[in-house]
C-alpha cells in the first residue's frame, strides 16, 4: 500500500453511494488498489477511467519512491516545480489547509481522472471514499453520512454545476479508517476545487472534539482561501457557514 484510503466514510457498506441523487446518469466502479470511484457519467467509461486512475495512481507513487517525506509529513510540503501537476496540486491546496499533501490525494484523484472525464461527458459525478466531483446540468442533490448524529442523512445539499464542477468533501473523526485529530461526526466542505474541499475537511475536522469547537471550526474554515461552504457536525449540534443550499428531512 503506497498511499493510504483517505475515505472519512464507512468503507466497508459504503452506503453513502445511495446519497448521492444521478439516476439518469450510467453508474460503473472502476477499483486499483485503495482506489475505488463510484462514476456516474452520460455513458458507460470504465476503460478510459481504468487508463486514467492508473495514470494518476502511478504519478503519486513514484513521487512517493523518490520523495518518501511526502507520504509521511503531517505538514505543508514544499513546492516542487518538477514533480506532476497533481503532485504540484497536492501540495499547494494543503499549504493553503496547513496539512500534509496526503490529505488531499482522495479529492486529487476524483478531480484529476473527473476532468479527464468531462472529455467523454458532457456530465460527470466521480466519488472517491466520500471525496465528489461533480459537473451537472442539472442541480444534484447530496446527503451528508454523519455516523451516529442524528443529522446524519437528513442534511441535503443541493448542489449546482452547470459552469464549472464543484468539489463535495467529508472528513470524520468518527468513521472510516484515516487519520484525523478530531472527533467531529462529519465535516462537509464545498470549493471549486475537490483537492481543497478534501485538505479543508481534514484540517477543519482535526480541530473538532466536542460541540463547542464547532464554532471555531467555522471561523477556521472562513480563513482558508477558496472555500465556498461548510458544514460541521458533532453529536446533535450542527454549523453552517458560506454559500450553502441545503434542505433538512425531518
């Protein structure tokens, strides 16, 4: 295993998939190793996607041979003009989150192999452990797995990505096997950018312990450049903040 499963979600069940609303999307599963991308697209694309996550996979891993710090550091990384534009990506968004580069790799591949995608589809959901892509004509709705809260899949973002795609990502302390600080129940932030939606969750996500951090981590979150929306919950309180259309099921 060169690089870890970054899903925040339940790995195992993965009942999340059943949230994300695409019916009249052509759904296919493309796997290598940790990876596992749930598509959604206007036809069927497992090939090129197969070509695509091996491609990326490839490009993370052998930076890892040569550059083995950047598996492990809990820290920005420094920029490396040389290294693959995901690699570049990577390091970036998290300096922006102030983690390490790894916590972006999840949302790096949904983006990378989403937009390679978008060639073939006019329309394009790539989820990657909890980590969305999404580029739409039409708004698609998303609910959030927070684990025990009772929030949990009642929260419904609508999400619109007719122009440009758009980021959906959820960090847990609570669920899922990565690594996180905190133990907020979920964290699901919104961006242009799924690279930044997935290091954003994750340093917002390691400040959560108990109801009362959330929010500071609403005040964190304002901070980070590029980050449209957020929402934190833990137990049976929840904040908001941003460009948020959401619904709740009662």
């Amino acid at each position: 295993m060169l690089f870890p499963q970054t899903s925040k979600i339940e790995y195992k069940e993965r009942k999340y998939r059943n949230l994300i609303e695409g019916k009249d999307l052509i759904p296919f599963q493309v796997k290598e190793a940790e990876s596992d991308l749930y598509i959604r697209a206007n036809q069927e694309l497992s090939f090129y996607t197969q070509q695509m996550l091996s491609n990326f996979r490839g490009q993370i891993e052998s930076y890892i041979d040569s550059h083995p710090t950047f598996k492990s550091t809990l820290l920005p990384y420094s920029q490396d003009k040389k290294a693959p534009e995901i690699i570049k990506s990577m390091i970036y968004t998290t300096a922006l989150c102030g983690v390490g580069p790894m916590a972006a790799v999840a949302g790096a591949i949904a983006e990378f192999v989403g937009k390679e995608l978008l060639n073939y589809s006019s329309e394009v959901i790539v989820e990657n452990g909890g980590d969305i892509f999404i580029k739409s004509n039409k708004v698609r709705k998303v609910s959030i797995f927070a684990g025990s809260s009772p929030f949990s899949q009642r929260i419904i973002l609508k999400i619109e990505a007719k122009e440009n795609y758009i980021g959906i990502c959820t960090s847990s302390g609570m669920v899922g096997p990565s690594l996180s600080f905190g133990q907020a129940d979920a964290v699901t932030v919104i961006s242009d950018s799924v690279l930044l939606a997935d290091s954003a969750a994750t340093a917002v996500g390691n400040i959560i312990n108990t109801r009362k951090d959330i929010e500071k981590g609403l005040i964190y979150a304002q901070k980070i450049k590029g980050v449209k929306g957020i929402v934190i919950i833990k137990d049976d309180k929840m904040g908001l903040w941003g460009d948020i259309n959401f619904t709740v099921i009662k």
